[in-house]
C-alpha cells in the first residue's frame, strides 16, 4: 500500500563545482563505451593536461570538461549517467549538476548516501550550503 503524501521527502541537491572538477578519466570511459564513433576526438582533446594562460601565469588543467568544448555538458551528463541510473526512488530528476529525488524517507536517504559516495569516486562532491 503506498504511504501518505505527508510521509514523502524531497531532497535537492547541487554538485559542487562540477564541470570543473569531474575526473577526466571518468569522463574518457564513458565516451569511449557510449560514443565510439568520436571517441578519437573526445580522447584528443581530454587526454593530456590543458595549459590555461593569464598573463605571464599559466596552469595545468587535468580535471574537468572544458568551456569552450561543445561537448561539455553531454560528456559530463555521460560521465554521471552510471550513478544517477543507480538510485532507485519514486522520483529521480536531474538536469546535468543539479538533482532532484523523492519518495519515503529511508529510501532518499539510502539513494543520498549512495550518490555522496559514487560521487566522489569521480572527484565530485554534494555541495552541502
């Protein structure tokens, strides 16, 4: 029998610094088993550190999908895909770094649990403010 509508949560949540911090590797993976057909230049424009310049000042980027890259928001969806197919929730939303799931209270907090976790074992983290 399904519970009250009052015995239902909502839990929102929004990955913190995402698009920059996602691992590259991760990001390669998915590409390379969902997207073989551009794989090669997925691969040539993800597989060595990119040099960022301000000035004199330059950085070596290796995280992240870059702005700029047309692809960015796919890969990144791509790259997450694996853990938000996981949760099992009456309702499980997201639009790339921001999602939304719901049902009784055990279950979102068993599916938060899971997401902190397989989240950051691609360098993302729930942003907690």
């Amino acid at each position: 029998m399904d519970q009250p509508y009052n015995d239902k949560v909502l839990f929102k949540l929004d990955v913190k610094n995402a698009f920059n911090s996602i691992r590259q590797d991760t990001v390669l993976q998915e590409a390379q088993k969902h997207l073989p057909e551009i794989y090669p230049f997925i691969w040539d424009y993800y597989s060595s550190k990119t040099s960022l310049f301000h000035g004199n000042f330059s950085l070596d980027s290796a995280t992240g999908v870059q702005q700029g890259n047309p692809l960015s928001l796919a890969l990144f969806a791509l790259a997450i895909r694996e853990v938000t197919s996981k949760i099992k929730a009456d309702l499980n939303i997201w639009y790339l770094d921001d999602g939304c799931i719901g049902g009784d209270p055990q279950t979102v907090l068993t599916n938060a649990t899971m997401i902190r976790d397989s989240l950051s074992s691609i360098n993302l983290e729930i942003n907690n403010s």
